[in-house]
C-alpha cells in the first residue's frame, strides 16, 4: 500500500480531530498542517501559512510532495481553493475535499441556500431577502411576520451575522444597521428574514464524492456561553454524539426530505460537489427543517463525530477523492462521545491571550484536542478563545460527559471557563 502526504488546512479543533484521526490510519506516511495549532504539531508538521494565501499553500503542496488536501474552515472553500487547484497545471491532478466555488456558495449566501432549499423541496423556515435598494420592502416583510424575528447577514459574518430579535421597531433599526451602515461589512449588503422556528437543533454530517453519499454520526452542539443556553453564542461549547432524540423514525424523515433532495438537487442544478455537507437542523414537533447549510465539517461537531467512525478515515477521503464512495460500508461506534470546550475568559467577547496551560501531560490515554494553543518554548499556551476541548465515550451521554469533566478539573490556566452542563436538554 502506498502511503500518503497529506495536507490539511486550518488551526482549530476540527484540525486537530482530522491529524489525529488521519494519524490512525495505515495509509498515511505525513500529515501537514497549515497554520496547525500546539495539538497538531504533536502529530504533523505545521506550516506557517495562512488558510487563503493559495500560492504559498500550492508551493507547500509542491516542496511536500501532497497527495491529498483537506480543507478545515469554510474560508478558503468560499473563496475558491478548490477550483484554484483545478486551475493550476502543477496541482489540477491533487485531489482538494471540500467543494469548489459554487458548492461553496451554500454555506457563503444565505440566499444562495434558500433558494437552493425552495427549489428543491427541502423543508426550512419561510424567508425573504433584501438589499439597501428593498429596505422598505424588508420593513414590509417584517410587519407581517411575527415575533421572534430572524435577520441574517447573506454573506460570512464569522458566525456573527445572526440576530433574534423579539421587537418588531428593534428588528427594523438592525435591518437598517445592516443593510445601510453595513453592520457585518459586505456580509450584510443582502439580509434574509426568517420565520422564527421553535424546536431542538441538531447537526447532520454528510459525506459526497458528487453521486454517492455517507451520512456520518449525528451531533448535537451547545453554541451559547452560559449554562442552560443562555449569554452570547460562541463557536461551540461542546457537543454529544449520537443525539438521543433522533430516533429511527426521525432519521429516516431527514434522509427522505433533506440529505437525498439536497444531494439531488445539487446533480440536478450542476453544482459539482466533493466534501462534506453540514445540515444544520431543528426538530419542529416530529418534522425536520434545515437551518443552514455549512460547506465543511462543524466544530466541535468533528470531536464526537470523528471518534464514533471505525473506518480509515484516510481511506474513506480516498474514495470521496476518486469516485468510489459507493464502495465504502460506514462502520459506527455504540457507545457515546462527548465533547466538552474550555474557553479563554471573557470569550466570546474580548480575552487575553498567551497564558500557561498546565495538566496536559498528565493525561496521556484522554483524548484532549487543541484549538486556540501555541508552543512556547517547553509550555503550551493559549491562542484563541475557544482553547482546547476534552472528549470522551460511554455508554450514555452522563457517563461520558462525567469522563471529560474528571479530566478537566485537572487542567488549568487563567481564566479558563467552560459549560458543567453539556447535554442538559436530552
């Protein structure tokens, strides 16, 4: 068997959860990260190039002899990566996972996604888009929809660009902020409003070559500061897979009326598509509506999903590369990861960053995956908001998360913070 240099993009703990997975399998010879974080460099070689300077990615590619690219974030898939290999002599026959541009635009507009959903049948909430031209319009839309109100910014706002708003004079002051004073910057030149839905949300990962498709494990992730969901929303304060709710009966309604319309609908449209789809969805009373659309696989999702998976996750992205995804029998762990995310204080407003991390070595069977880390000489300190994130299993979701706290109380650095009820809601 020949073994593979592969490189993947990103720095967070998505990233990390990849190297380790990847480091596991028996075809891969080097893994290269670009930049990577204190985590990978354990396990790969980090590059210090950023996720959307191309031509350094493409001389690394080059120098490292790549065989594979995976891409991390939805950055660089928005801003066409993909096609950028596809275009380049040197680099046309390397294989990029993640869709090119227009796939891309799923997750980049959020009008794109909706009217993608409307063509094709899939359930989601009832919308409207408008620009500084239709402000009026979008005043109009307003009146007539009840509260809650959902104003999202069309482009990517960092995972900023969503307000819930419960009075109707407030919403339409921030659908000004965002389509006049542009709020989120260019992000919000177009804003969709969206009927408010109530339910539980969960998170759906698929897996396409472009014809045949593996829907991954399940997951559900907590996005807000505070305990019992309330503060700000953050990148992800933890997340449990498989998600208790969604039963046999619930599975089947997602795949029949969301993952097989969406990948259907994206042949039907000539939307090439290689990567991951992340269905964001909301369970309303039995039915499933989708949320949104991500191009690239969630974080802290990827922590609990990537450990439930049996199979050479290297060999499973082989198959997606080369068109041979319908060969593949998807093999899924029993019991139950859980995901737990100790943050930087004050996250996700402002925080300091470059504080000791201590208690790290003194778990060497734990799975413990780095997000906002950096070496610094013999220490590893902290680089981000969201710094590292313990995951564990157990036959239940109590168990395992009782796993990832245990091991958490032997962590420390300053200011670290994180949620003590992961799972609270199932």
């Amino acid at each position: 068997m020949k073994k593979r240099n592969i490189l993947v993009l990103g720095s967070g703990g998505r990233e990390h959860t990849f190297c380790w997975k990847m480091a596991q399998s028996k075809m891969t010879n080097q893994i290269f990260v670009a930049p990577g974080n204190a985590g990978t460099a354990a396990l790969a070689t980090n590059l210090n190039i950023g996720v959307n300077d191309f031509e350094a990615l493409k001389n690394a590619v080059i120098l490292h002899n790549i065989h594979l690219v995976v891409v991390g974030p939805e950055d660089p898939l928005v801003n066409g990566i993909h096609d950028f290999f596809l275009q380049d002599e040197q680099l046309k026959d390397i294989p990029v996972i993640g869709p090119q541009k227009l796939g891309a635009t799923l997750e980049g507009s959020k009008e794109f996604a909706k009217a993608f959903m409307s063509r094709h049948n899939i359930p989601t909430a009832k919308y409207g888009s408008f620009t500084s031209e239709t402000l009026q319009e979008g005043y109009e839309f307003l009146e007539q929809m009840t509260a809650p109100y959902v104003l999202k910014a069309d482009g990517l706002a960092a995972g900023k660009g969503v307000l819930i708003i419960n009075e109707l004079d407030k919403a339409k002051k921030e659908l000004y902020k965002m389509l006049i004073d542009r709020k989120f910057g260019k992000a919000s030149s177009r804003v969709v409003i969206e009927e408010f839905l109530s339910g539980i949300e969960l998170s759906c990962f698929v897996l396409t070559d472009g014809e045949a498709y593996l829907t991954l494990p399940m997951a559900k992730d907590y996005k807000r500061i505070g305990e019992g969901d309330t503060g700000l929303n953050t990148g992800g304060m933890g997340a449990i897979s498989p998600v208790p709710f969604a039963d046999e009966k619930f599975y089947n309604e997602i795949q029949e009326t969301i993952v097989k319309p969406t990948i259907e609908g994206l042949k039907k449209d000539n939307i090439p598509y290689l990567g991951f789809v992340f269905i964001g969805l909301i369970r309303v009373g039995d039915q499933p509506y989708v949320i949104e659309y991500n191009v690239r696989m969630g974080d802290p999702e990827t922590q609990v999903v990537l450990p439930r998976i049996k199979n050479d996750f290297v060999a499973m992205l082989f198959a997606t590369a080369n068109g041979k995804l319908d060969e593949v029998e998807l093999l899924i762990e029993d019991q139950t990861a859980t995901t737990v995310v100790a943050v930087s204080g004050g996250y996700p407003e402002t925080y300091e960053k470059r504080k000791k991390i201590d208690g790290l070595d003194s778990h060497p069977d734990k799975t413990i995956f780095h997000a906002g880390t950096i070496n610094a000489d013999a220490d590893i300190l902290t680089n981000g908001g969201r710094v590292l994130a313990v995951t564990s299993m157990g036959e239940n979701h109590q168990k395992a998360t009782a796993k990832s706290y245990k091991t958490l109380e032997e962590i420390h650095f300053e200011g670290m913070y994180y949620r003590k009820d992961i799972g609270f809601d199932l």
